[in-house]
C-alpha cells in the first residue's frame, strides 16, 4: 500500500447522491487527499453536500450522463501540474477505498500504467444471477468490439496513469461509456491488468434499484450506442 497519494486523484462522478457522498468523500480523503466529484446537474444538493466534506467539485449545469462525468474530471486532472494517476470511483459507496490503494500501488511500482477493477476474480461481490448474467454479456460483446479480454467489463473502479488517461476522450455519455474506456485505454498500447475487487451492494444501492436498473442499461446501451 501507499504510504502517500499527494499526486493521484480520485475522480467520482455524481448525481443525486446527496444522502451518502459526504461519507464517501470523507473515507476517501483519509487515504486520498485529491477527490474531485463531477456533479452531473445533480437536483438534490449533491455537489455542496461533496464540497463541504473536502472534496473538489466541478458541475455540469445540466444532467450530461456518466461518460461525460468521467471526461470533465479526467481532462481536470490531465490538466493538474503534478499528477502520476487518477482512479475512477463511484459516489453510492460501493466501491472500496482499500481497492483504489492496491491498484495505484501497482501503477506506482511500474508494474502496469492501467488497473481494471474485476468482481469475478474472487468470490467477494455477490451481484445476483441478472446483473451477473448481463455483465458476463458485456464482458463478450466487449472482446468482440476492443479484442480485450476482461473479466469484467463494466467495472467503473479502474486506475489509470495520467499518461494512460491523456489516451482517453469519452463520447458515449450513458453506461456505453464503459466499453469505449476500455478501446480507448487498449488503444494506448500502455500495459494493463486487472485486479480482484469487492462491489458492495448496499441496501442503500438496492433500494435506489441500482442494480437491475444498470443491468437494463447496459443491454440497452451495448445494442444502441
């Protein structure tokens, strides 16, 4: 593990998590001290809620989607005088703060330049028979459309070095994003790996329906991107 991440960052997207992205932020900041949030025209008081907890909040004066979230805040940090990395993190707390370590950790060893986090190398995340069905899919139709071959293509924990994110100019906007960050980052010929992370569904997630709602999503997007 790092013992400091002064040059990396994490980036959330956001939108309408005005509830738990003060919790996020604040257990993210105990180990990473750059956070910016991308408040995508969030209605419920999501972006304040994430500056007063210490976080860098850029805002999208309308609703843009998730890959347009993820680009304001990678050129925000591609465009940082001293950067080394950037992980992208997601603001309902399901991703781990101690998997966003780990996987900078490998970037800062030289190991690799791109991390993406996979809930299918070990037996930790427990997504349910749907979404594990429609990611197995994903995972297909991205190998097919990128000739990557993941485990888990639609992981939105992933960390890249900021040389591998200067690669990046997301133009899908909705969860089709997922795939074109994947071509995007194979494209830059950098090395990548993936790591073994735990997705925790939280009642809090599943009572929000995240999970089937982003199942249908991802079929939707993969056939109509």
């Amino acid at each position: 593990m790092q013992d400091s991440h002064a040059d990396d960052w994490l980036v959330i997207p956001l939108y309408n998590e005005a509830t738990v992205i003060a919790d996020v932020v604040k257990g993210a900041l105990e180990v990473f001290p750059n956070i910016v949030c991308v408040d995508d025209g969030s209605t419920d008081g999501s972006g304040e809620a994430a500056r007063r907890a210490g976080a860098t909040v850029l805002t999208h004066a309308v609703n843009l989607g998730q890959g347009a979230a993820l680009q304001t805040g990678i050129s925000f940090v591609c465009e940082q005088p001293v950067a080394r990395a950037l992980v992208t993190f997601d603001a309902d707390g399901q991703h781990q703060v101690a998997d966003a370590d780990a996987m900078v950790a490998l970037i800062a060893s030289g190991e690799t330049a791109i991390v993406f986090g996979s809930r299918f190398l070990d037996g930790r995340t427990k997504p349910g028979f749907m979404k594990r069905t429609i990611l197995t899919f994903a995972v297909w139709f991205t190998k097919q459309s990128t000739g990557m071959r993941l485990t888990d293509a639609h992981n939105g924990l992933r960390a890249m070095s900021v040389d591998a994110a200067r690669g990046v100019h997301l133009q899908q906007d909705r969860m089709a994003h997922a795939s074109e960050i994947v071509l995007q980052l194979g494209r830059t010929g950098l090395p990548w790996r993936e790591y073994p992370v735990h997705v925790l569904y939280t009642d809090y997630s599943r009572g929000k329906g995240q999970s089937m709602w982003n199942s249908v999503n991802i079929l939707v997007d993969l056939f109509f991107k």
